[in-house]
C-alpha cells in the first residue's frame, strides 16, 4: 500500500485531484478573481505590501474603520503552486463589515520554492504584522490566522511556530486559528499529481505536516471543511482536530452542508453567514 488503504497513485489522485472530482476549475477561479476585483474596488485596501526580502512576499491590507481592529492573516490556497493573493480578496468583504482587519498574504509556489520556504514565508508575515510600525488600523496584540486549503496547512504552521525562539516575540503572538479544508498529513500528497512539483521527500513531509508536529501549547484551532468534499479531506480535518484534542489543545471541528472544496469559502461573500458568524465569534470572544 502506499498510504493506508491506498494502492495506487490513482486511488490517491481520486481524493486530491480536485479537478477530477469537481471537472473544470476556471469557473470557481474565475469567480474567486471577480469577486476579489469587486472587493478592492468597493473596500479601502493597500495592496502589494512588502513583508519581507523577495519580490512575492508581499500582503494587502483591508483594514476596519477602527484602528484598534483585531487583525486576520488570511493565506490563500491552490496547492502551494498556484493562485495569488488576488484572488481572495473577497475573504475581507464579510470580515471588514465585522470590524476586522484582513490581511491577505502571498507566497513564492512551488517548484520556484520548496514547502519549508513556504512555511518560512507565512511566518515573516506575521512577524511583519506584529513587528510593523505602519498605521493600518489593527490591534498587533490581537492576531489571528485562517486559510483556505494549502492556506489552511499554512494557518496551522504558523500557529505553531515556536514565535519565542524563533523570532523574539510573545508565545501567544497568535491568538487563534480558523482553518478550512486543509491537508494535515502530507504522506499521501508525495503520491498525487502535484507530487511534481512539490517534490516532497520524508525530511519536508516529516517536518511540515501539521499531524507529526502537535505543539504543547497553542491558541484555539477551528478546522472547517465541506460536507461534500472528498472522503479524504473530511478525514484530514477530523484526524487532525482529534489529535489536536487528545493532546489537550482547544479545537472545534464544522462540516459546512452543501459545500464542496472551492464553495466552502463563499460566506466571506456575506457579513451574516455562518461562516463569517464563526470566524468573528473567534476573534470577538
């Protein structure tokens, strides 16, 4: 077997290929990129921030009306190979109307990078954010990560940096977690179509998959996945918030009905959805 139950790389591909589950891809991209336009056209935004040394470590900025806002550091996914920070925009339109900063990030993909370079990245930018003297309307002692997909593998690392040795700064620098249909164990991704580029080996595998490195302590964790995903992005989410519990960590874990892996994120569209309620009654409580 190469991974559990799985025997063949088509049997993996069956899982993760999202567009032999879900078809034509464009649609839900597209969508993503329109709805993003609209909202930095519509919202007050600073857009391609440097957040450290190479030229794709760069964020936007929605920033809330109050400038003591709590902040959200949202990392977009696409399987750490593709998409931007342009394309999820939109996260900050329900977010921004709760009284909350938003703060999309972008990345180096792979194969330009490796997935450690990655990780290294979405850290930078939360040092940046608690580190900046730049005025935009946040709370530096009030933030909080969420992604989508490989953002929600993201999310989770950065939430369990060792931000004391690392980086000098407070061991509670995040203060919580929102996320949304991530992959957890990246034992079966070394098998899948985007092994390629990724070009993952046991030492990456080993070190970034969030299930092998459950952290002491931690700010709360809230995984969120599709009712209608794949069978093995629904079992990601709940191993991974299970072990995340067994070790004593605070964590929830949401089945959004009706929702498949590319719709799971459109109640950022809508200040009242569920989603939008859940991620303010994190970052409010």
């Amino acid at each position: 077997m190469l991974y559990k139950n799985f025997a063949t790389t088509e049997e993996i591909d069956a899982e993760y290929n999202l567009g032999l589950i879900l078809g034509d891809l464009d649609p839900y991209f597209n969508f993503y990129s329109s709805q993003s336009a609209a909202a930095r056209s519509d919202l007050t935004c600073s857009l391609d921030v440097p957040y450290g040394p190479t030229v794709e470590e760069t964020l936007d900025i929605f920033p809330a009306e109050n400038p003591e806002a709590p902040i959200l550091i949202f990392i977009h996914g696409g399987y750490w190979r593709r998409l931007s920070s342009k394309h999820f925009s939109f996260v900050a339109r329900g977010l921004v109307a709760h009284g909350i900063t938003v703060l999309v990030t972008d990345y180096a993909l792979c194969p330009k990078v490796t997935l450690p370079e990655i990780t290294r990245q979405s850290r930078a930018a939360v040092a940046w954010a608690r580190n900046t003297d730049k005025k935009y309307h946040g709370d530096r002692e009030r933030i909080y990560v969420a992604g989508h997909s490989a953002g929600g593998h993201q999310a989770v690392r950065v939430l369990c940096t060792n931000w004391l040795d690392d980086y000098g700064l407070a061991s509670d620098t995040i203060k919580g977690c929102y996320a949304i249909s991530g992959l957890y164990d990246l034992s079966p991704i070394r098998y899948a179509f985007v092994q390629q580029a990724l070009q993952l080996n046991d030492e990456i595998i080993q070190r970034e998959s969030p299930i092998f490195n459950i952290p002491k302590a931690a700010a709360p964790l809230i995984a969120d996945v599709g009712a209608e995903e794949s069978s093995e992005f629904r079992r990601q989410s709940a191993d991974y918030i299970k072990a995340w519990k067994n070790a004593g960590l605070r964590g929830d874990y949401f089945e959004q009905t009706d929702k498949h892996h590319f719709n799971v994120v459109d109640g950022f569209l809508d200040p009242d959805s569920d989603l939008c309620e859940r991620v303010v009654s994190m970052v409010k409580s």
